[in-house]
C-alpha cells in the first residue's frame, strides 16, 4: 500500500467499471445487461470474431426439452417463423411486431340471421364458427371460408350463450325459453335437453375439471339458480336432475355470470344482489365454500386468470376486484377503482366529478399480468394486475363496450368492441390503438357490435352485431371467401317444428329430426334460392351434377331468371325509404321466416312451389299506416311493407244479381266451366253478371302462338288501370278481413270446375287455428303463371285491440273467378256503418235494396259478417251480401227511371265509394300531389331512348311466349295511367309496380342482358325519385338556388314521421304510464318520448335542430338508463333506432348549418351592395351642392 499510495480504495472498481464501456465499442454486449460474469455476448472475454449473428440450420431446432423447443440464442441470424413460435418459446416482440396486426382486414359480412346476434364462440380447433341469435337458430359456420355447415333448431326463444366442450364432441345452447340444449358436433344430433331453470339461462360453461369419465356443464339463469349437469364423457349420457343450487336471498335476484379457474376446481359466479359466490368441484359433488360481499352494486361480470388462482369481478359500483387465494384458504382482493387516473394527467371536469362510473366488462390479458377493465364513459382502463396500479387510458369508444377479448398467444393485443360499432385492436403495452374497423351498414347507420372471439390460433377473429351480421377478419387474402353471397341462409331454417313431452323436435313438415333431412338449399334473405355455384357451398351437394341439383333447388330449368343483385336493391338511402330499412331487427324480415307454429305448410317443396321461387319480387315500403310493425327489408314475402293482396269481395255476389240467373242456369255455366278452365284468364274486372254474358272461350289446345299467349295472358283484373269497387286488386299495405267462409268456398269452386290442383293440407285452416274472420294485413304478393295467373298472398294477423302486427301469418293462393264470393275485404270497406235501404256498385251503376234481416250464412259460424245479410232487391229479386258490398243511400242520390233498374256512377260518386288513403301512405304530400310528382318525373324519364321499351305494354303479338314467363306486366305507361286514375292505394304499391318492370325484364331475358341492365338502370332512377319525396322533376324546380335555413323543419318531420313508424319505436312513443313503472320516475330526471319531441316539433319551438337532436338523444339514453339489461328487446331496439336517427340527423344538421352560413353570406353581400349603391346615389348629390 506504501508502494502504490497512488491506488485509491475503489481502484478496482473503476477499472471494472471502465472496462464494460470500452468493451461494447468493440463487440456491442445485450443492451442495458452489465455483468463482470456472464457468458456468451455478455461475457468480458468475448470477441467480435466469435458472436456474430449465426446462420443456424432447420435441424439444430428440432430438439426438444421437455416437449418444448430451445429457447431461441440472440446470434441467430433467421429465427423461426410464427407458426415455430405458437409452439416453441420465441419471443413474440422479436417474430411478430406488434404492426403485424394492421395488415387484419376483414374478410366478409354475412347476413344469416334475422335478429341480432349475442353469442359467437369457436370449437376448439378454429375450423367452426358458431353463433346463437335472438332469431331462436344456432348457426354453424366454416371459419376458413365462410361456409355455412348446419343450423340448429330446437329453441324457441332468444339464444343467450353458447359453450364448447373441451373434447370437442358437444357444444351447449343456453336460451331464454329456459332450456338448454346439447348437440353432438360430428352428426349436429341433439344429445340432451336439458330443463332445470325455471328463468332464461344467463351464463353458460363446460367445465375443464376432469375425473374419470365425469365432466360438468354449468348454467345460471335470472331464477337465481346456478345448475351443475353431471355427463359422462364416454356415452355423453346427461343427468336428468341438475345439482342446484338456489341462491335467491331476497326477491328478483338472479345470476348474472360466472367463469371458471383454469383446472375447472373453482366457479365463481356474480349476481344481481351484489355477492361474488365460489364454488368447489374438486371434492365429490359441486359445494359452495365462500360468498364474497365486498362490492355495493350488482356484479355483472367475472372472469378467471389463465394460470392461477385470481380472478376479476367488475361491478356497477364503480370498481373492479382483483381476487387471489391466499395460502390460508381465504379470497383477498385488491381495489381497482374507476375513477383513478394517470399520474399527470389533466384535472377532471364539474361534470366528470359527478359522473358515477359503471364497469362494463372485464379481461385478463393473455399472461394474465395484465387486466382490462371497461367503463361507461366509453374508455378502457388497463391495470398491473398485481399492483392495482392504472397503466393505460385507452380511448377510441364513442359508446358502451361490453367486448374485450384477450389475443389467445400474445399478451400485448387486446381486441374490444361495442355498441358504437367500432372494433378496436390495442397493444396494451404501449397503450396505443393499433387497428380500427367499423361497422358500418348502408342506409341503416351503424350496427352495434354484441360479440367478438378470436380463434385459437390468433390468426382470425370474428364478429357479430345487431342485424344479424357475421363478420370475419384475419390475415391474408380474403379469396376462400369471395365465393359466398352475402345473404346466407337455409330454405329449412324457420320452418315449423313439433316437441314432444322431453322438448326434442321434429321437422313439421317432414317429421324428420332436423339433422336427418336432406341437405337444405341456399336462399337469400327474402327467400330467394341462390344460383347452383352457390348451391355447391352446401355440405353433401358439392359434386352434384347440375341437372339434379337446380330442380332440388325450386328453379326452373333456367337458373337465368334469379339476380341476386335484384334482391338488395333498394331505392335511395333517405328517410323517405321503408321505415324498416336498416332496422330490420325490429320486425324480421319473414322471406325466410315462418315462425315456429305459424309457418305454412307451403313451404314444402312441391313442383309448383318450387317453380313460384323465380317469381319473387323485393319491394321496400315507403310508410306503411301509423301502428304498422313490420321489418326492414322486405319482398313479396316480407311482412315489412304492410302490403295487401285482396280478392275482390263484392263482384262475385253482384255478379250473381245482375245476371239474374236461376239456380238450374248457373249449374249448367258450371258444368260448362268444367271443360274451359283457361275461361278465368280473359275476365275483365267486372261484375258475374258481364262476365257470365260473355261466350266462353273454347278449351282445346292451342296450336299457334296468339292462341297460346291468349291462354297465358292475364285477365284484366291484374291488368286494369282503373282504380273499381270490384274486383279488388290487392296492393302492398292493404288490411283487410280476410273469411275462412270464402276462402273454403273459393277451393270448392276451384276442385269443382277443375282449374288448377289444389293441395287441400296446404290451407291455412288446416294448419293453424283460424277464426270464421280474421284482421289481417297483407305482407306479400306473388303472381304466378299457371295458367290460371294466380295470386299469392301472405296475410299476416293483426291484433283487434292493440291494431299491431302480430308474428303470425299465413298464405293464400287465389284468382278472379265468377260466381265466387271474395273472401278478402278492405278494413275500411268493412268498418262503414250501413242502412236498411241500401244501393250498390254493379257494373260501375248503382241498383238499389233493402236489407230483409241478417242471419250467418252457414250456421257453424254464427258471428261471422260473410254474406249475412238477406237482400231483396227493387226488382224482387234476393240474394245473400255481406255488409260491405252495400252503401248508404243520400238524400240527394238519383233515383232509378224504373224500379229495379239501375243508375250509372258518377266520377265523383265512384270516388267516393274507393279507398281513401290514410295518413303517411303518400308521405308528407296529399295523394293527388305526390301522383302528379311521379307522373310528371316519369313524364320526362320517358323522353331518354333508353326507356323505349319499357314505355309501354309488350306487343304480345311480336313476343307470343311472354304471357307463358310473365304473370305481372308492367310498364311505365300503365304505371302513369294508374297513377292518373289514383288506382294506388299508397306510395308502396306504385313502388311495388316499377321494380316488377326489372323483375320481368330479368325473367323474359337473359339476367345479364343488355336489356335487363337498361331495366335495372331505369328502376334505379325511377325508385331513388320516388323515394326521395323532395326530388322534383325539372321542370318543377324552383330558380333559386340559395338554401333555406328553415328547411330543416320539413326534414326533421318526415325523419320523425318514418322514425315513429318503425317497429323499434313503439315503447317510445307515448310518455312511460307510472302506474306500470312506478319506479320510473325514481330513476330518469328528464321523461321524453317521441310524442312529446313530434309535438314540439309541430308547434314550431324548436330553434335549430340540434335542440330536436338533443330531445331525441335524451330518449335513448332514459331508455339505457331504465334498462340496463344489454340483451333485452328493449336495449337492441333503442341501439338499431338511435344509430339510425344519428346517421339521419348528422345530415340535416349538416344541411343546417351550410345553408344558415350561405344565408348569412347573402345577407352581407345585399348589405354591401346596398350601402354600394347609396355611397353610388350620395356622390351626384353631393356635387350639385357644390
């Protein structure tokens, strides 16, 4: 020491200390790693000769240790690829950047529900998709192309969980019809029933727990009752009777929730009376070991680690918990409270002070060091799972989530979604947004996203919304999907099902178990059967040759006749489209739909049913009258549009009187009628009495063209332009009264005269029980060639005393025929009061009687009002007539030159007698203006050359065979002589007419001809003017050019108009009654409803229409407020009506605002010229002063 005074005491240590620093210039060492001892890169003897990145072959990977590769040396040149990564041990940061996930995009949205979807989960490969729906159908989808594989049926009420057993072998439905039902996944046989709650089934869960051959299947259900079904996993044998456990302390207590630890030993569950319950699996039988009570509000989502013994209970107290089993048995929990927030952060607002937060929903990231919490004000929290310490405020949302779904391999990436339509990827690491898609859906506004779940390989995720979407995302190309349609469903899908005494159920129509019929074809949305290249898409018809496979289908021979595209067009997306567009959850679009018990036997497959499928037509309705309920999208077969197809009442019965025939005469034109079937084609739309006049048309076979284009052409009662009393031509929206009486004496004539077969199983009377009359609205019409051109009618009942639309319907088939009764009557017809003396239309001129007595027309229906008035008429003749074929007499009414003779009708008279269109059938417009608009737009689309041929009727004489392909002519001459006569009932029908003009031209044609696409092009143009109720023709538009600031008031009336016509509106209406919700009051400060914001509205006191967007918010978010519950009806119906109105308003406030800033630009502009010209006119004076 003497020796070297120089050395200082902590002279070795600098030198250590110098020599790292020195050494890393040379041969750079790990990053941030400092050690004296290490090895290898960190070694102080390396060289830079010897730690280079090494090139390292396949082979020196393929060792194992503990069935697990090596760990990756920091040297190696190339590591492994991904698919070596999910496997071995590489470090996802180092093979699979966080930026990797940008490059997900979806791959398809396909509509295969008609509700909305809650439930989505994956088996356990991530081949299969599955997805339970308020629709009552669980789906099982192919998740590398979209395919769909099997729908099951059983239920009967909304599907609120699905699980997948951890065999693979058995997936489990749980319901709101309070049963849950098991099926096999290699057969889709049903297994089990399974029916122990006496409340819908909440939660659903196979648990991992695993001794011997028994396994567990766990359920929770708002009765507040958690059942625990023992199986067998050899004989997949269930237990009858559940062990349950009631866990009901106080009234209205139900399980909300419940997840279980990751060997399966524990359960925990959530409820709604704030206790977090624990349940032990591992000793004999399932038993309780602990409550929980450390939260203050309802907990109402739970969720175990991924290893370990924590899990995380979320809570509308405002916090979340973080739970671990302490070495002592007990369950300690660690505080996450919302209302913290980062270090640094700016200081909360007055209004954030007050704002009480709620979580939402929980998750754990993938190493479970992590956990996610989301909150109602739309942010996602993330936290150290051990610390309690917040980590990240992601922000993004604009609406509640109830969707965080960890990534099943890499902890840094959480996926979440909500009820804004966003779907959002998070590295949560960093706290950074990585990918964003949203859920957009045109004309609708947004679809609220209800769940997501990655496959378990991480490589694709999935979604499903409010409207009944499936949307798949992953990497990749997105080519294996490209060959589904967009619209995919199973013509078998909502057909009627029996149960027997143990909830099993058979096919009604086959009585076959649903998973041993033959396989389904493919059909649209509307009912539509997709062309055979879709057809192949079908398990079991891959290979089948064409020939067989598009006559299993229900096509013609010529699959040309079906365009997919036809059935998604629609008319411009504005508010003046059908009030169920983009809601269809609200009604269920029903061209596939034929709920349960009240689907008709029509459905089965018969030569003509599967000939009649080409002839579908979608029309969209306009406004259907104010109490409609109906769906979004519909065709001829949707309920949506509140259409009507009515057979003319009062023509057969004054056909009888005024031909005055005896019973012998009529007997013998029957006979007659016998041996000329095709008579009923060439009837014109008049009374029995012309009709019976007429010579009948011999029946021998044509053997020219004109002759068979005769036969084949439509009687003039589908044809006629006028607008008559009788015969009724139904029209899309007409309600009606619809008498089994007529309807049986119809199909008696029918078989009688032998007009064409009639399949007496298919009546509706014989498959649901019907009264002797029935209210009803139609919601289909299809026209077929037979011949006779038949129609065919979907009449969907309405309720007599709420006047709404029921979920039940039926069809019928019928034609004009003479000496018939019709049996469908107009609503207003039938709701005229009558008199004692009476006249009525006959042959377009009035004949005058009296009514003797009334008394039912067959004794076994005595409360019927089919033909139960006893006439005599001033010619002594009498005859039986219903009460709406006869017409009060007034005061001023021309009297017969002589008695029992008849006076002709007067315009004005015949009018009067015709159907007076109620309120919003013809929109804002009375009917007059809104014919003359559309006259005078097709006035001026007839002048381009590419209308020619669709400017009038067909020359049949120069196309003979088109009468034998098309039952419904059209054109736009007759369209505008409709119009011109007012035959329309409502704007729907004049749409319904101009889309059969593409519907035809794609019949006639070649789908993909020229002229099919100038059809298409002109429907297009001539539906976006209809639609678009403020579009006017040229000629009528005003010169001036400078928008009006007030013209958001009209807007904003027709947007509440259609807004109070849908379906999902109807709680909203009217003001909450207190009596039924006493507590109503209690919980929402401000009441609003649509009645108040419309009322409002009309007294011109709202400023702006931000104030009507403001008012109208506050409905949807009082409706939240009370009903908290995200699966309730009431919940998906103010989440598909509030996106719809926002879509809507955001462009009228748009409008708003541009035109109040032109409109202030003018009005500085006339100010400067003005003060311009007095400086101009002051200057002259001011020098004649001088």
């Amino acid at each position: 020491v003497a020796a070297n005074q120089h050395i200082a005491p902590d002279h070795l240590l600098q030198i250590c200390k110098k020599i790292g620093p020195i050494l890393d210039k040379e041969v750079p060492c790990v990053p941030g790693v400092h050690s004296l001892l290490g090895t290898g890169r960190q070694s102080l003897l390396r060289t830079s000769k010897g730690y280079g990145n090494v090139q390292r072959k396949g082979s020196s990977f393929a060792a194992l240790n503990r069935g697990r590769p090596p760990e990756m040396p920091l040297t190696c040149k190339d590591p492994p690829n991904l698919g070596r990564e999910l496997t071995g041990t590489q470090r996802f940061s180092t093979v699979n950047p966080v930026s990797n996930y940008q490059h997900m995009r979806m791959h398809r949205r396909i509509l295969g529900h008609l509700s909305a979807v809650y439930c989505i989960a994956f088996d356990r490969t991530g081949l299969r998709i599955f997805t339970g729906s308020d629709d009552c159908l669980v789906k099982i989808w192919s998740s590398f192309d979209g395919r769909l594989h099997s729908t099951l049926r059983g239920h009967s009420a909304e599907i609120s969980d699905l699980a997948v057993s951890f065999e693979n072998t058995l997936m489990a439905a749980g319901s709101c019809d309070k049963t849950i039902r098991v099926w096999c996944l290699r057969t889709c046989a049903p297994m089990a029933v399974l029916q122990g709650h006496s409340g819908s089934i909440t939660s659903l869960q196979f648990s991992p727990f695993a001794k011997g051959s028994k396994r567990y299947l766990v359920s929770t259900g708002t009765d507040a009752t958690i059942c625990f079904w023992q199986w067998d996993v050899n004989n997949i044998n269930f237990s009858d009777r559940p062990q349950k456990f009631t866990e009901r302390p106080r009234p209205g207590v139900q399980m909300v929730c419940s997840s279980f630890s990751p060997g399966g030993m524990f359960l925990a569950t959530g409820s709604t009376d704030d206790v977090i319950r624990i349940y032990y699996l591992g000793g004999g039988n399932p038993e309780k070991i602990s409550e929980l009570h450390e939260h203050t509000d309802k907990v109402d989502s739970i969720q175990f680690c991924h290893s370990g013994e924590r899990f995380v209970s979320g809570s509308r107290d405002g916090t979340a918990r973080i739970w671990r089993l302490t070495q002592r048995q007990q369950w300690r929990s660690l505080l996450l409270n919302m209302n913290a927030t980062l270090p640094g952060s700016e200081h909360t607002t007055n209004e954030e002070s007050f704002f009480k937060p709620k979580v939402t929903m929980v998750a754990w990231d993938r190493h479970d060091n992590s956990v996610i919490t989301a909150v109602n004000n739309h942010i996602l929290k993330v936290w150290n799972s051990y610390t309690g310490q917040l980590l990240h405020i992601l922000k993004g949302h604009e609406a509640e989530v109830f969707v965080l779904e960890p990534h099943p391999s890499d902890p840094r990436i959480m996926l979440s979604a909500g009820h804004d339509g966003n779907v959002f990827i998070w590295d949560i690491v960093r706290g950074t947004k990585t990918q964003h898609y949203f859920n957009m859906i045109e004309g609708q506004g947004h679809g609220a996203v209800f769940d997501c779940k990655f496959t378990p390989d991480g490589q694709r995720f999935a979604c499903t919304d409010s409207h009944g979407h499936l949307v798949i995302f992953g990497f990749g190309s997105s080519k294996p999907y490209e060959k589904l349609p967009d619209q995919v469903f199973f013509h078998t899908d909502y057909r009627p099902l029996i149960r027997d005494a143990n909830g099993f159920v058979l096919d009604e129509q086959t009585q076959q178990a649903p998973h041993l019929m033959p396989p389904p074809f493919l059909v649209d949305v509307d009912g539509n059967p997709h062309p055979p290249r879709y057809q192949r898409l079908v398990p079991g018809r891959e290979n089948i040759a064409d020939e067989h496979l598009v006559p299993q289908l229900g096509y013609v021979t010529v699959v040309r006749q079906y365009d997919p595209a036809s059935v998604n067009e629609r008319g411009a997306a504005e508010v003046q489209s059908s009030p169920n567009v983009g809601l269809r959850r609200s009604g269920q679009v029903e061209g596939v739909r034929q709920m349960h018990q009240n689907a008709p036997r029509s459905q089965m497959a018969t030569e003509r049913d599967l000939q009649a499928w080409r002839r579908r037509v979608v029309v969209p309705e306009l406004s259907s009258s104010g109490y409609s309920h109906s769906s979004s999208e519909y065709s001829d077969w949707t309920a949506d549009a509140g259409i009507n197809l009515q057979p003319s009442t009062p023509v057969s019965s004054r056909k009888r009187v005024r031909r005055q025939l005896s019973s012998s005469e009529e007997e013998e034109i029957e006979e007659e009628e016998e041996k000329q079937q095709s008579e009923d084609e060439e009837r014109p739309p008049q009374t029995s009495k012309q009709k019976s006049k007429k010579p009948k048309r011999p029946k021998a076979r044509p053997s020219i063209n004109r002759e068979v284009s005769n036969e084949f052409r439509p009687s003039t009662w589908i044809t006629d332009v006028i607008p008559r009393k009788s015969p009724f031509v139904p029209q899309m929206g007409d309600e009606v009264i619809y008498f089994r009486q007529g309807h049986e004496a119809y199909v008696e004539a029918v078989n009688r005269n032998n007009l064409y077969p009639i399949n007496m199983e298919k009546q509706p009377w014989r498959k649901m029980e019907l009264r002797d009359q029935e209210f009803v609205k139609i919601t289909g019409i299809k026209y077929e060639v037979c011949p006779p051109t038949l129609c065919r009618l979907k009449l969907t009942l309405i309720d007599h005393g709420t006047r709404k639309i029921t979920d039940k319907s039926f069809y019928v088939k019928y034609h004009d025929m003479p000496d018939v009764i019709d049996f469908l009557v107009l609503r207003q017809s039938y709701d005229e009061a009558r008199n004692d003396r009476f006249r009525s239309v006959i042959d377009d001129a009035w004949w005058f009687g009296i009514i003797v007595c009334q008394e039912p027309y067959q004794p076994e229906y005595p409360d019927s009002h089919f033909q139960c008035f006893k006439v005599r008429w001033d010619n002594g003749e009498t005859e039986k007539l219903s009460p709406w074929d006869v017409e009060a007499i007034p005061e001023d009414a021309q009297q017969p030159e002589c008695v029992g003779g008849g006076v002709p009708v007067t315009a004005e008279e015949m009018r009067e007698v015709m159907y007076k269109p109620q309120t919003g059938e013809w929109g804002e417009r009375s009917r007059d203006d809104e014919c003359e608009r559309i006259i005078a737009g097709i006035d001026q689309l007839i002048t381009v050359d590419i209308v020619a041929p669709f400017s009038g009727p067909v020359d049949i004489v120069q196309y003979p065979t088109y009468c034998t392909v098309i039952a419904f002519p059209t054109d736009l001459s007759t369209i505008r002589l409709r119009l011109m006569s007012r035959f329309y009932r409502r704007l729907s029908a004049v749409v319904w007419d101009a889309r059969y003009i593409v519907h035809n031209a794609r019949t006639f044609n070649e789908p993909r001809s020229k002229i099919a696409h100038s059809a298409k092009l002109i429907t297009d143009v001539l539906l976006k003017f209809i639609n678009y109720l403020m579009c006017l023709p040229s000629s009528q538009r005003s010169s001036e050019t400078v928008p009006d600031p007030d013209s958001w008031k009209g807007q904003c009336k027709r947007l509440m108009n259609y807004v109070f016509e849908c379906e999902d509106s109807e709680p909203f209406r009217k003001p909450v009654d207190p009596t039924s919700y006493p507590d109503y009051l209690r919980i929402i400060d401000t009441p609003m409803d649509f009645g108040m914001v419309k009322g409002t509205l009309e007294e011109d006191r709202y400023e702006n229409p931000m104030e009507l967007c403001k008012d109208t918010l506050l409905i949807f978010a009082n409706a939240k407020a009370f009903t908290p519950n995200k699966r309730s009806k009431i919940y998906s119906m103010t989440l598909r009506l509030s996106a719809f109105f926002e879509e809507r308003i955001r462009t009228i406030i748009s409008q708003y605002k541009t035109a109040v800033k032109s409109s202030e630009k003018l009005r500085r502009s006339q100010r400067f010229r003005k003060k311009l010209q007095h400086h101009e006119s002051a200057a002259p004076s001011t020098d004649t002063t001088r």
